[in-house]
C-alpha cells in the first residue's frame, strides 16, 4: 500500500546515496594514489557505479569530469578505465604510440557475431589490409564522384517526400527518413544496388534487411551492459535469441548479393561504370586467392562493416543539424543564401534543377555550411567515446 511503498522508496534512497557515499570515499582515497606507490595515475574521480547512476545522462556526467580534469580514472572492479579529452594524450595513442593499442579481445567477443573480422572488430593484418584498401579507394575520384552522386540522388528523393508531408501538412519523422536515405546511399556505395527504402514498402525484402540490420546493431549494443548476455545466447532467450534471428535476416541478404556479385565478376561480366565502383567489388577483387577462391565470410565481414560505420553517424549528425537549423532559423536562411548563391540557383529552383546543379566545385563555395555541420558534430558528436584497450604485451613490459 501507499505507507509501505513510500518507505520502500526512502530506504531505497537511502541505499543508493549510502553505495554512492562510499564510491566518492574510494575515490577520494585512491584518487591520491595512495595505493599506486610510485606510479603516476591520472586522478580517480568515479566509479563503474557512478556510470550507472548517471546512465541516462553518461556524456554530460563525463563532460563534468572533463571540465576539471583533462584526464581522469574511473575505478572499476575489472578492467580499469582511463578517460581523456587532452589532445597530447589522444596523438599518443592514435598516432605516436598507436601499436601499443588495439581494440581488445572483450570488444571482440561482444561484437563479432555482428562485426566479425571486419575492419571495427579486428587489430593487426587483418585491420591494416581492410584500412588500407579502404582508405585508398575513398580518395580515388571514381570512388568520390560515385559516393557523391549515390548522396545527392537520395538527397533529392528525400527532399522530394519532406516537400509532398510539407505540402500535406503531414508530420513526420526526420530521424528515420534521414536512416532509410542514408541506408539506402551508404548500401548503394557498398554493394552497387538500390535498396530503396526510402520509399519501398516495409515488406520489401531491402526494408526487411535494413530493420533487421538496425535492431541488431541495438541488441548488440545491449551486450555491452548487459553481464549475463553470454547465458542468454547460450539458452537463445531474449534479446539474444532476437539478435540471431535478425543477423540470420542480415547475413541472408547479404551473401546472396555477394556471390551473385562474385559470380559476376569471374564470368567477366560487370563492365559497366556502377558496378566496378561499389566496395564490394573492390574488395572482391583484392581478397580473391590467384587460385579464384573468394573468401565469401570475410567479405560480408569488410562490407557490413562499411555499412555500420556510416550510416547511423551521418544520419544522427544530420537530424542533430536540421535540430539546430530549427532552433536557429537565422543560421538556417544563411545556409539557404549560400546554398543558392554558390549552386546559381534561383528562389524557384525545382528540386531536380536545384540538385543537379551541386557540383563539386558549387558545394566547396559552401563554407558557412560547412562551418554549421561541423559546430554540430562539435556540440552533439556522432561518435562521443571511442574505447581502444592496452594490448596485453604493452602492459608487461
Ligand atoms: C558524421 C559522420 C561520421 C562520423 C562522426 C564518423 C566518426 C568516426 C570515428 C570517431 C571513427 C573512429 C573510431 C575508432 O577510433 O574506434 C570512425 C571510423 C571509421 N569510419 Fe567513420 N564517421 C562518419 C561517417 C563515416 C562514413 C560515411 C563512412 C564510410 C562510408 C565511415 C567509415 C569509417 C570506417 C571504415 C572507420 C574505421 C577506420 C579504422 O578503424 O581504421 N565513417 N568514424
Ligand atoms: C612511444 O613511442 C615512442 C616513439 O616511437 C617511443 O620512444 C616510446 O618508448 C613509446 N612509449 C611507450 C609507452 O611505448
Ligand atoms: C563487453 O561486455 C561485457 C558484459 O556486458 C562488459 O563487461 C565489457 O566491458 C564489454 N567490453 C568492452 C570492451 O566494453
Ligand atoms: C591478456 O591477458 C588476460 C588476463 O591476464 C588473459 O586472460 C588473456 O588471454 C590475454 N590475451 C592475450 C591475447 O594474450
């Protein structure tokens, strides 16, 4: 009843305040380094403790830190984690010292029933091979034009279904028709075909694929605070046993489109522009043996991959810009000027017209654009936190 829910509720308080009482204590206490002995640590101002306390509100709590300390320690009962925002210390380990650090075999496990031993999964070879043929190919002119043609054809597409739900005084979702175009460009890039879920039926076999894809990538997430995840995919239950039957969903769709792809290719048959431009058959082409065998895993692995890693960040960072096009309408009629100015279009443009004429050459006039985009990912960052792990040997010596 209402009495014994109320106290209920102060004795939970009560706890709670009591575990965060004694985290801060340690904290304080270890955070001297007093246990340390003649090592140096960057200053303990948490706990794992505080992270869950704070869950629904994480990258602010660490902004917080970030203020008073450019580096910081969280103390956890296993794997002790260092946080920093000091540009020295990120050269160090992306840059300087960047063999020491890999991406960890416990980030391994948790995502390589998605990720397998693609390009976010793996260190060493296998990570040098994909980035390196990765990064050649997004600096080729026909990888750039391709890619940009892909954006801007669905870019028109989308302006064209905001134009009609505006016409129609209908609401809609910016969030998700921005992750249906950006699906649709970035699997365009990566495999040559047309999704079309921007405006296909959510029974379409490519709709189907991309809600499997997106779930999947949530659930895999949840394994990351979820301790008991390996128990649950032992017993298939829950999210676990969703997560399987969605990767089944992926991996279907996927392998069908590279063999045919594959088969293609070893018949000699994909001559035309689009598909010699695709990722897919890129990759393809430098991990096939001398021998013709085509390592069908490990190609799914480097494309899915490409897919995860830019879909969801350009179509977060630009619902976050409409969100502060909205807020800011003064900003937005200067991009809307700039925009007009440098593609030479009139107020009356069509969608199509309008479209057409970005060039490159119009689209590096858009400075102030560019400047907005950026000030947006600086203020709500697509990717807050990365976490690359120590390598054991590093550790050792
Ligand atoms: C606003 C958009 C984007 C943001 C904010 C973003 C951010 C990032 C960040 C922070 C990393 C480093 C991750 C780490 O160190 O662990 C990364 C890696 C990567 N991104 Fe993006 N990204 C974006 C779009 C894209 C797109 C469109 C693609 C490709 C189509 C892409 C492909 C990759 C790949 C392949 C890696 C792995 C690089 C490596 O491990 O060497 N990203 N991205
Ligand atoms: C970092 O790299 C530098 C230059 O390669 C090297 O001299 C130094 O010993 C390295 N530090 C660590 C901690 O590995
Ligand atoms: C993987 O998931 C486990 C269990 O949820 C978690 O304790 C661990 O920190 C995760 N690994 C990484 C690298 O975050
Ligand atoms: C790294 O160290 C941990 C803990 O000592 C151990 O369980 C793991 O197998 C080691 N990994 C490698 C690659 O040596």
């Amino acid at each position: 009843d209402d009495g014994n829910s109320r106290v209920l509720s102060v004795l939970l308080a009560a706890a709670g305040l009591a575990v965060l009482a004694i985290c801060w204590y340690l904290s304080v206490v270890l955070g001297r380094g007093g246990v340390a002995g003649a090592k140096r640590y960057p200053p303990a101002v948490g706990t794992v403790f505080h992270q869950v306390y704070h869950l629904r509100r994480l990258h602010d709590y660490y902004t917080d830190l970030f203020r008073e300390h450019m580096t910081f320690r969280l103390l956890s009962p296993g794997r002790g984690q260092i946080y920093t925002s000091d540009p020295a210390v990120v050269e160090h380990i992306l840059k300087t010292n960047f063999s020491n650090y890999g991406k960890g075999e416990s980030n391994y496990e948790n995502t390589s029933d998605l990720f397998g031993d693609g390009i976010f999964a793996v260190d060493g070879d296998k990570w040098k091979q994909q980035r390196k043929i990765a990064s050649y190919d997004f600096s080729t002119r026909a990888l750039r034009d391709f890619s940009g043609g892909v954006f801007n054809k669905n870019a028109a597409k989308l302006a064209h279904i905001v134009s009609d739900n505006a016409a129609a005084k209908q609401p809609m979702d910016f969030q998700a028709l921005l992750m249906k175009a950006t699906m649709d460009s970035i699997f365009t890039i990566a495999f040559g075909l047309d999704l079309n879920t921007l405006s296909g039926e959510a029974a379409d076999e490519g709709s189907r694929f991309a809600a499997a894809f997106d779930d999947a990538s949530e659930f895999i997430l949840l394994r990351f605070v979820n301790a008991f995840w390996k128990v649950s995919r032992f017993l298939n239950v829950g999210a676990e046993a969703a997560l399987r039957h969605r990767i089944k969903v992926v991996d279907e769709f996927a392998y069908k489109h590279i063999r045919a792809r594959a088969d293609e290719m070893s018949a000699g048959k994909a001559h035309d522009a689009e598909s010699k431009c695709d990722l897919l058959s890129r990759f393809i082409q430098a991990t096939t043996s001398d021998s013709g065998e085509v390592d069908y895993k490990y190609l799914r692995d480097i494309i899915m991959n490409i897919v995860i890693a830019g879909k969801d960040t350009t179509a977060g960072a630009l619902a976050r810009f409409l969100y502060m096009m909205c807020k800011h309408p003064e900003v937005q009629e200067k991009i809307s000027e700039e925009a007009r100015e440098a593609a030479d279009a009139g107020e009356a443009a069509s969608i199509d017209d309008f479209s057409q004429s970005l060039t490159d050459e119009a689209l590096n006039k858009m400075h102030y654009l560019h400047a907005a985009l950026t000030e947006t990912l600086r203020v709500y960052p697509s990717v807050p936190l990365v976490s690359p792990s120590i390598h054991n040997s590093t550790l050792q010596t």
